[in-house]
C-alpha cells in the first residue's frame, strides 16, 4: 500500500480553550480524500507554563464535539518526546493542536516513483512567506520591464 507523504502542524491559539474555526476547512480537506489525519493532539501551557497535553477523547465534551465529524486515526503516532519538543514552542498561557496527517493525494505519485524504481532524496515544504517574497518580487520585475 502506497503512503503519502507525512506532515505535521502545530497551530498555537491564545487563551486556553480551542475553537473551531478551522475545522470545516479540516473536515473538507478529509471528506475529499486530500489528506488522512494520523494523529491529534491537544496542548496547553499555563500562564505559569506549564504544559499538559490532552487527547481527544481527554478534551471536554464541549471541545471534542467539535471533531465528531472529522474522520481519522487519531493517537499514538506521537511520542512523548515529540510532543515535549513541539511544547516548547507554544507560548504561556496558550493552547495549540498538533496535527499529523498523510497527503493521500500524493500516495498515487509516490507509488509511481517506487515502481520506476525512484528514490525520493528530498522533499522539503517551501515556507509561505518566501514564495510570497518571490512571487513579490518576480511581479515587481515583470512590471519594470
């Protein structure tokens, strides 16, 4: 069975409860078969930072209805040693989701590569910000010329 490729996000929100602003998006990008998540977790870091990290079936009832419509194997991919270092990057008094999911979409291509006999030797995500930087720039020069 071909594999997509594997990504994860953290995603840190003020205060100390989640909303559920972006799952539709979440739910739309699984009910279309572009993504499949592998794993969810929750973290919140205290004003005094401390941190405890929550499954979701640890969340209140109120939060974990949020996800009932979102399909997924949710837990156990990350281990804890994953979560301490992605923790250390939420900031007091914060809450964050931790999301790993496979880009089935890409799991066609990544068949196709193995039965060419290919190797992916790099892949990296290209950071939002310098593509804009690029697109900024390559249409200020269309504009001068």
């Amino acid at each position: 069975m071909a594999v997509g490729p594997v990504e994860y996000l953290v995603v840190a929100f003020p205060g100390s409860r989640f909303r559920g602003d972006l799952l539709p998006e979440l739910k739309r990008l699984v009910d279309g078969g572009v993504i499949h998540i592998l794993d969810l977790t929750f973290v919140k870091r205290d004003d005094d930072g401390v941190v405890s990290f929550l499954e979701l079936d640890s969340l209140d009832a109120e939060e974990a209805a949020m996800f009932a419509d979102i399909d997924g194997e949710v837990g156990g991919l990350l281990s804890e040693e994953d979560l301490a270092v992605m923790a250390e990057e939420i900031p007091a008094g914060s809450s964050a989701a931790l999301l790993v999911w496979e880009n089935t979409w890409a799991a066609p291509m990544t068949a196709a590569v193995r039965a060419a006999g290919g190797v992916v030797v790099a892949h990296e995500r290209v950071p939002e910000a310098l593509v804009e930087l690029d697109l900024q720039a390559i249409a200020r020069e269309g504009a001068l010329s």
